[in-house]
C-alpha cells in the first residue's frame, strides 16, 4: 500500500489539464508510472482477497450449488423412455397414427426382450404409472409375455429352409460381415442386442448359444422387406407363416390398442421434458396439447395456494404480534430492554423440535390448553377444541417459531428512530395517534418489510412443523416434495415443485437484498 | 416511555393496556418451554400435570423420563451421533468461512455482492430443497447414507453464520492496526495471528455456536443424507413426535433448553465483551 511514492511534491489532478501542469508524468519509487504502480497494487489486493474467498467459494459450490443445480437438471431430465425403448422411440417417429401399426409393435417387441432381461421395464412402468393408472401392470404383463409370443415360428420355418440358418456359429461370422449387417440392419440391431445380454448376463458365448426368436423376428422382416444378404443361404419368406405382433401385444392387455399409452410414450420420448413442470401445475400433455388435469387430480395448485395463503397469514400475524413488542422494546431504557430481550431470544435459541414438541403437547385435545379452558368453564369437556391437526395448528406453532424473526429487525429499525420527531409532531398539535400514525409508523416500514420477507422465505419452505402439527390440511408444498423423495420415488416431479419453490424464495432473496441488502442481516441482536 | 404526570385517563388506561398486551405476547413466545420443564418430572406417562402435580404433591414428580433418556440406547446413540457430527461440522464452517470473511473485507474485492449472495444462500433456500438437491448429488457420489456427507451438509448450512458475525465485526476493526503490526515487521500470517484474531474473536466464537446449533438443531437435511448409523437427537425427536410419542421427549427437551440457555448466555457475554473492546459500554 505504502509502495507508491509521489514524486514532484503536488499531488496534481489526473486530468488533461492537470497533467499539463505537471512536468512528467508522476512515478512511483522505482520509476514505474504511478498509474501504473497503482493498479498493479489494486490488482494484487483483488487477488489476495479473491485468494481468502476461494476454499470457502469452492467447498459451497460442490456441497451447495452443485446439489441445486442436480436438482434443477433433474426437474427436466427424462431418460427413462428413450434409453428403456430405444428402437420404439425411434419408430414411433415414423408412426402419427393413434395406435401405430406393426412396425413400431415389432420395435417394441425387440425393447422389451431386451428390457425384460435387464429387469428394467418393470421400473418404466412405475414410472409411466404416475402419469396413467395401469402403465405399470401392462408393462409388467407384456415384459411376461414377450416371452410366450408366437415368434418361435420363425426359427422352425428358417430351420426348414435351411440348417445353416439357425447355426450360431455362422451368425457370428456373417454379423461381422459390414456388408451383410448393412444389407440386414434390423437383425444386426437384434442380434446385437441379444449377443449382448447373453454374454454380459448369462456369461455365455453367443457363438455357440442358440438365437433367441427374436433375432428370427427380424430377420424375416428384413428379407421381407426385399433384402438381400450376401453370404446368407436365399430363402424366399413370401410362404412363411407370420406372426402379427400387434395382435399379440393386444391380445396380452387391450390397452396396447388404446390411444392413451402411445400418446404417453410419444410425450415421454424426447430426453427433455416439461412433463414435470406441467404435473407441478396440475396440467398435462393432452392430443390437443397442454391442458388441465382431470378434477380429482388436481392437487399441486391448489397445495401452492394453500401455502401461499398460510405464509401470508402466519407472516400477518407475526406483524400484529411483534410490533407492539418490538415498540415496548425500542422504548425501554436499555437494562430492561435487554432484560425483556431474553424471553425473546431464548425462544429463538431452542431447538426447533422442542418448541414443535411443545406445542404438540399443549395443542392436544387432552392437553394443557384445553384442560384449562375447560378448568375455566369457557368450553365443555365435550367441546374440547381441535387445536392440533389442522391449520390452527400450522399457525398457531409457526408464528411462535417465525415471530423473532419479525421481533429482532423491527427493534433494530425501530433503534434507530430519532424521538425527537415524535416529540416534535406532538409539539405541533398532534395526538398520540396521529403523532404514530403519520411520524414513527412511516419510519419503522423498512423493519416490518425486512420482517416480513424474511418471515415468509422461511414460512413458505417449512417442512417440520406442517409435518407433526399440520395434520392433512395444514400441510405445506415441502411436505409433498418430501413425500416424492422418500416415498412415491417420483424424483422428477419433485425437482420441478422444488425447483417452483426455489424460485419464488430466489424472487423474494433478491428483494430482501435490494431492500435490506444480505450483508446487513442482523443475528440475535 | 414514562408516563407524564400530565397524562390523561385514557393515555394511563391506554399506556397499561399495552404493556399488558406486550406481556401477553411474551408470554406467548415464552411459556411453550415453560410449559415443558415441569411436565418432563411427571410421575405419570401423560403430557398434561396430573391432579398430584397440581397439588405438589412428591409423589406425583420424578426423574423417570431422565433415567430413560440418559439410559435407553435408543437416546444414547442419537445424542452422541449429535456430539460427533455438529462439532466436525461447526470447526469446517469456522476455519472456511472466517478464512472468506476476512477476505471479503478487504477493501477491494470483486464481484463481491455476487459472492456474498452465494456464500448466504444456504441460509436462504429452504431446508426442504437443500436436502432434495443433496439426496440426489451426494447419492451420486456416494456420499449419501455417510457420516461425511452429513457433516459436508451440516458445515455448508453454518457457513452463513459464521460469514454474517465475522463480517459484522471486521466491519468495526481499525485497519490501521494490521499496518502498524506490518509496519513493525510481522508478517501477515503473525499479524493475522496475534493481532486481528485476538480482536475478531468473539463474531468467529458467536459465529461458531451459530454454526453449532444449526447443525445440532438440524433434521430435514439428515433425515434424507443420513443414514441409521447418523441418526441424531433432532431426528429422534421428529420420529417420536410422529410416531409413538413418549415423554422421554420432554426430557430431551428439557436438556436441549438447558443448552440453549448456555448457548444464549454464552452469546450475551460475547457480546458485552466485542462491545468493550470496541469501546462502545452499554448503558
């Protein structure tokens, strides 16, 4: 800092002007430029500081940011189709028709050979359940009945044709052939994939292993279709017999001739989706584009709301509360201020689940407060109130928790409140209303604002509280995000409520920063 | 807010109407944890004082759900899980986050509001989303279900804490001091040591019991990281709350106030002490 020393005695202006006056530029000790000099101070202070911040900036992005962000990716991310029905994805594009025709049937057939002997069609279909009731056991079904369809026909008609047809030993060969897999490209793909599950799970050559149907499957659609493979024996296939593997799929579950599964395969198929996001918001992806849930679905919105409306209330009534304390507490000499201080910090210090627990025993049909109120004959003892459970509960338990961080800005804004203008609007004739209403009120705003964000960032995000004293109906969007990370597994649509979440608490940090400022926050007092 | 002696009716009736409501509404925010201390010595297995209680009678208190809580494994093993991770987490935040503090400081520092509002937004985001985005990132990596993971969250929920106290009592700090250290010839890790540290002392301790009791508080985020072998008191509380509610909860609770009022003690003294050494007495 002290390393720039000023030649020539005047510390002149930088201007033109300045400059002019001067005999040369000014230079520091060791004849750089001071300007020169300067900045390369600055720019080493910059550093250094930016060195300080680093460890702590690099530990909270990996164990903070990042975190967040997997959740932000999660939110959208949709891989579930497309990597467990990759060949029906890719037919399905071909395919616009309500319930598709044979081919995207046949690709489905050759996925879900594969799926089932990876065990993972079972988890598309619990996934594809939360969007369409009965996803789950037509998947089940069909990856049972793969198995049992009529393909088999295919390898006897083959074998007939010609042994060397069904000799693993060639298959290998002529798979290796780039001409023969280019002329027969739906049996590579099939051979490919059943080559490799029997080696990767059954620990088998498929050089010697006997080819699965569905391998003959495409084969025959393949010369069907008019291919024809160099090396391969001819076989003319326009007298097999054929199996139609839509009228198997259907024959399996009638819902495989339904529209709806398609159209939800045909949502699900790109690897980014929005299908999240509209299920936050209690919409879907109907044939004629996005549209409402049906009535009984509906319950996200309407769970928003109710968090919205709770927050508010419970933000209200810390207002109500810790104003006037907040008053008496600005306006004591200070030894009984600090004194009062205590029963609002204290509180403040004790653990979340005590003050929760406390309430939950007090709160209780057979609890303290309405064995009192019966005690002071204000109820009955059948009358007993349903304090707990409810959403009397939620608020009555919340703003206890929120109401000090309500009481600590506004006596710290309230601090700061000159009496004498108080003194001087009474002075002028005013009443003690209005010397309140029109002179301090005005000036204690800012606390009540910083109050009141802070109060409802923390309300809205609560989760513990709602959890064990909001019963069914005082519970709050959290509660639901827990639910689908814990139990309904449905982490997609979990990340896109949080991800809601976030965003209006994100909303509301920046207007507490601008309006606060985030290094102005006060702890305790 | 004396009361003139000039004072009218309604201003006296009005002026003891409102500190009749200002003790109500303490009283509110005070008597929950009231409430709880004696009803932890009840005799009985009931959350509400019992007709022997009421009369004072001895026999209708005991230490019961205390034997329980200092004896039942089912308590012992949370609350030491609590004393191994919340001290772990709360020396991570301190040495990281008084580190960044002293940084942020400094006189030039750029993109520093962008940085601050990462370093807080721990704080900020709720404990719901944390615990959503670190379920998923640290099962990732494998720290889910880990001791580490837990105490790498908890550390991360403190840093808030600790940045806010610590900078709020650099913002105080003569800087002339540290130049008339360098000026003597002590290095920066010496003039760090011996003459900002001693002086920034009680925001990095009240930044450290911050730190603490958020960690030894916390419930949302290890319920989704931790797994059996890192259940913690707060997360026994929450189970016994939701499913078999025991009154050994209020001997928990009890003891946990207790701490709290150590805690708190311990804050006011800080306090009192950065306020002398800054010169400012209260009163």
């Amino acid at each position: 800092m002290a390393d720039a020393t000023v030649t020539g005695g005047m510390p002149a202006g930088l201007g033109a002007r300045g400059a002019a006056a001067t005999p040369g530029p000014m230079v520091a000790a060791d004849g750089t430029p001071l300007k020169a000099s300067l900045a390369r101070s600055l720019r080493r202070q910059k550093m250094r500081a930016l060195l300080l911040i680093a460890p702590l900036l690099l530990f909270i992005v990996v164990s903070f940011v990042l975190p967040i962000g997997d959740m932000l990716l999660r939110s959208v991310q949709n891989g579930i189709v497309p990597d467990t029905l990759p060949r029906t994805v890719v037919a399905l594009r071909d395919d616009p028709a309500e319930v598709p025709g044979e081919a995207v049937f046949e690709a489905l057939y050759a996925d879900l050979v594969v799926a089932e002997e990876y065990k993972v069609h079972t988890q598309l279909g619990s996934r594809l359940n939360y969007e369409m009731g009965g996803a789950s056991s037509m998947f089940r079904g069909a990856g049972r009945a793969v198995g049992r369809f009529g393909t088999d026909i295919y390898a006897e008609q083959f074998e007939d044709a010609d042994p060397a047809l069904v000799d693993p030993a060639r298959w290998a060969v002529w798979m290796a052939d780039p001409a023969v897999r280019e002329a027969l490209p739906r049996t590579a793909d099939a051979y490919d994939a059943w080559a490799g599950f029997t080696a990767e799970l059954g620990g088998d050559d498929p050089a010697a292993e006997e080819l699965g149907d569905v391998v003959y499957a495409a084969l025959y659609r393949d010369l069907a279709s008019g291919a024809q493979a160099p090396g391969l024996p001819a076989v003319d296939v326009a007298g097999f017999e054929s199996v139609s593997l839509r009228d198997e799929f259907i024959a399996d579950d009638a819902g495989w001739g339904e529209p709806a599964i398609w159209d939800l395969l045909r949502t699900f198929s790109p690897r980014v989706t929005a299908g999240y996001y509209l299920n936050a918001v209690d919409l879907q992806m109907g044939p004629d584009g996005v549209e409402m849930r049906p009535e009984g679905d509906r319950i996200y919105l309407q769970l928003f709301v109710r968090t919205m409306i709770l927050s508010v209330t419970i933000t209200a009534t810390c207002i109500l509360l810790g104003y006037p304390v907040a008053f008496l507490l600005a306006s004591l000499p200070m030894r009984s201020a600090n004194l009062l201080m205590i029963l609002v910090l204290l509180p403040f210090w004790t653990s979340l689940l005590v003050r929760t627990s406390a309430w939950k025993v007090l709160l209780q049909q057979q609890g303290v407060i309405n064995d009192l109120l019966v005690w002071a004959g204000l109820i009955g003892n059948d009358g007993r109130l349903a304090l707990i459970n409810n959403q009397t509960g939620t608020i009555i338990a919340m703003t206890h928790i929120l109401l000090p961080f309500m009481i600590l800005p506004l006596y710290s804004v309230m601090k700061g409140i000159p009496p004498t203008y108080v003194r001087a609007a009474k002075s002028l004739g005013a009443n003690d209303w209005t010397a309140f209403w029109r002179v301090y009120f005005p000036q204690s705003i800012p606390g009540i604002g910083a109050g009141s964000i802070l109060v409802f960032i923390l309300a809205i995000g609560y989760y513990i509280t709602p959890e064990l004293v909001g019963g069914t109906k005082g519970v709050f969007i959290s509660n639901r995000i827990a639910y689908h990370i814990s139990d309904s597994l449905n982490w997609g649509l979990a990340a896109a409520l949080g991800t809601i979440l976030l965003a209006v608490v994100l909303l509301l940090y920046w207007a507490y920063d601008r309006m606060v400022g985030i290094d102005n926050v006060k702890l305790g007092g | 807010m004396a009361l003139p002696s000039y004072a009218s009716t309604g201003q006296r009736v009005w002026h003891y109407a409102f500190r009749v409501i200002c003790g109500l509404i303490l009283f509110y925010l005070i008597a929950p944890l009231l409430v709880v201390v004696p009803l932890s010595f009840n005799a009985q297995d009931f959350f509400t004082f019992t007709p022997e209680m009421l009369r004072l009678d001895p026999a209708g208190y005991s230490l019961e759900h205390y034997r329980d809580f200092f004896t039942n494994v089912d308590w012992q093993g949370p609350l030491w899980n609590s004393l191994a991770i919340a001290p772990v987490a709360t020396l991570l935040a301190v040495a990281l986050g008084t580190l960044a503090a002293v940084g942020l400081s400094q006189s030039h520092v750029p993109f520093k509001r962008a940085i601050m509002a990462i370093l807080i937004s721990p704080m900020i985001v709720p404990l719901i989303i944390s615990a959503a985005g670190m379920y998923f990132f640290y099962s990732r990596i494998g720290l889910q279900g880990t001791y580490w993971g837990v105490v790498l969250a908890h550390a991360a929920l403190g840093i808030p804490f600790v940045i806010i106290t610590v900078t709020a009592t650099l913002v105080g700090f003569d800087k002339s001091l540290t130049r008339a250290a360098a000026s003597l010839g002590a290095g920066p890790m010496r003039t760090f040591w011996t003459v900002q540290m001693p002086l920034i002392l009680p925001g990095v301790i009240s930044g450290a019991l911050f730190a603490f009791i958020t960690s030894f508080d916390e419930v949302v985020v290890v319920m989704f990281l931790g797994a059996a072998g890192q259940k913690t008191l707060p997360w026994q509380m929450f189970i016994g709350l939701r499913e078999q509610i025991s009154p050994t909860i209020l001997a928990a609770a009890t003891v946990l106030i207790a701490v709290s009022i150590l805690l708190l003690a311990a804050l006011e003294l800080l306090r009192r002490r950065n306020e002398r050494l800054r010169g400012l007495t209260p009163n």
